[in-house]
C-alpha cells in the first residue's frame, strides 16, 4: 500500500460555525518510527471535541477536524513498534495521561493541554 500524499477529513473552519463542516484535505505529518497508520472504520466524537470546535478551553487553530476515539486496522506500522503488527484490528482511545507529564492528569485543566484530536 502506497502512503497517500494527502488525508481527507470534515473539518470545522471557525467557533462562530463550530457546527458547520466541510470536507478538506491536508497533508499528514510525516511518518515516524513509532507511527501506527490507522484504516480508520470507526470513530467517536465526544464532549472534548466539542470543546476543541467550539473553542471552549484555548483557541483552537482551524481549520479542525474532530473525532479522537477511533478503531480501525493497522496498515502501516513503524520499525519501532513491537506490539501491534500490520492487519491488527487497533483501537485509539481518549488521549488522558498520553503525555506522562503530569501525576494525575483531568481531561479539563491538563497541564500542558495537549488535546489529539
């Protein structure tokens, strides 16, 4: 499988039309050692997303495209990665304490306000 060049997504391009979507496309970040490439077959959007399209807890950079609790297959996965393989069914949960950096971490006032979305 050949890594598209670009991604497609809805995306909500401002807070005043936080409920207004569009379909856009973007360019991926790059590929690292410890990426999994989801096929994506599932996804969740939650009351955090609607915090990060609303810019209800910092401004948000838009355009933005919401939906963080996914499931899908592994289709690509970096040479660092040891315990999922290719074709695994793999699923993304919230992202709390993904960053480590804080002790306790609340999905409201985390430190750093590293939101995945």
């Amino acid at each position: 499988m050949c890594y598209p060049d670009t991604f497609e997504g809805y995306a909500v391009k401002s807070k005043e039309n936080w409920s207004d979507f569009h379909r856009i496309e973007y360019e991926p970040k790059r590929f690292e050692d410890y990426d999994i490439d989801v096929e994506i077959t599932h996804c969740g959007v939650c009351a955090s997303d609607l915090h990060v399209i609303t810019s209800g807890w910092k401004q948000t950079e838009y355009p933005v495209v919401p939906g963080h609790e996914i499931a899908g297959t592994a289709v690509r996965v970096g040479p660092k990665v040891k315990s999922i393989k290719k074709g695994d069914r793999v699923g993304v949960g919230a992202q709390i304490w993904s960053c480590l950096a804080c002790r306790i971490v609340r999905l409201i006032s985390c430190c750093s306000m590293l939101i995945v979305v």
